[in-house]
C-alpha cells in the first residue's frame, strides 16, 4: 500500500545464536538481510534505530 509504514523491532543473528534458540522455529537474520527484504519490497527511507550503541536488538521503521 502506498504510504504505508512498517516498523520492525528484532533482535538481529549473532545475539540470537548465541542464545540456542531451536532453528526449527527461528530463522535468524542479519541487520543488512532484513534491510535487503524490506527494500525488495518496496520500502523505501530505511532507517535503524537503537536506543544506545551497546543496544542488542533494533528497531526498523521504513515507508513505502
């Protein structure tokens, strides 16, 4: 939809990982993969926001 906002809060593969969740649930993903599956589908003004630097996970807001 034209106008449309996604947010996306995740925490990104190597945390994940080192956490042992089962991979037969989770898919465990990069910053620059998710970013890639956003603009592939047409989001557009990307950006990732931590609340600090030390900041485990992320969070995506992007527009379309």
């Amino acid at each position: 939809m034209p106008g449309g906002r996604v947010v996306v809060g995740f925490l990104p593969k190597e945390p994940m990982a080192a956490m042992g969740f089962p991979s037969d649930i989770f898919t465990l993903r990069t910053l620059e993969e998710v970013v890639a599956a956003l603009e592939k589908a047409g989001f557009r003004d990307i950006r990732v926001e931590r609340p600090e630097p030390s900041t485990s996970w992320n969070v995506i807001v992007a527009q379309r």
